[in-house]
C-alpha cells in the first residue's frame, strides 16, 4: 500500500474520481444517446402505443442477461437500458475508488464507513435483483 501512496497523492486521487466520474456520465449518455437514435430508426414509425393499461416490463428490461443479449442481438431498447446501467455503476465505481484511496491512507475510519455505504447500496441493488 504504501508504493501506492508515493505513487498517487491525495490530488492524484481526487482527479482519477472525477475523471472517472466524467468518463462514466459521458459514456452512459453516449450510449443512451445511441440506443435513442437506433430506437426511433426502428420504431419510429409505428403507432402510439395504448397507455390506457398498465402492462409491465418483461424479463429482458430487468435483468442483466436480458439486458446484454437483447443488446448483442440489436434490440434498441436493451440499448438504452445497457446506458442506464452504465449509469448507476458510475457512482457505484466513484464509491469503490474512494474506499482504495482511504485504504492507502490507512484511514481506518473512513473505510469502514466506505465500505458499509458500498455494501447497504450493492445488498438493496442485487437483494431483489432478477438475474
């Protein structure tokens, strides 16, 4: 840990979280952007969906499988979806870099309460999560 330290200071840090936090926005809305177009490509034309029943989402918008096969098989919507997921994973990866960063300040404090945030918000993600 403490080769990290010499090697990365405390502004160091601070710039790798922001640029990852930019790069991750950045990135999802690209995609989303994407997905966006693709889907008025492919259903631009069609006609007004009926909003008068509620139907709810299939398997394919709520899990991570539906998710990436729907996109490697070119479905615009699991495009969009996949953006969204890049989405909440960036403040999710700004969580784990800073947990990294109080650990090579062996700031045992700050770790702990690190850590417990990351786990409450991975335990509600993936404690009903369908996969």
């Amino acid at each position: 840990m403490n080769i990290f330290k010499k090697m990365l200071g405390d502004r160091d840090i601070e710039l790798l979280i922001g640029k990852q936090l930019r790069t991750g926005v950045i990135t999802a809305s690209c995609i989303a952007l994407l997905g966006g177009i693709f889907y008025l490509v492919q259903q631009g034309a069609a006609s007004v969906p009926d909003y008068s029943h509620f139907k709810g989402e299939d398997a394919e918008y709520t899990s991570f499988r539906g998710i990436f096969h729907g996109v490697a098989t070119g479905s615009a919507t699991e495009f969009i979806q996949l953006g969204v997921l890049v989405l909440l994973a960036t403040p999710l990866l700004r969580i784990f870099f800073s947990l990294i960063a109080f650990a090579v300040e062996k700031d045992r404090l700050y770790v702990f309460i690190t850590t417990l945030v990351l786990g409450i918000i991975l335990f509600s993600m993936f404690g009903g999560l369908k996969i």
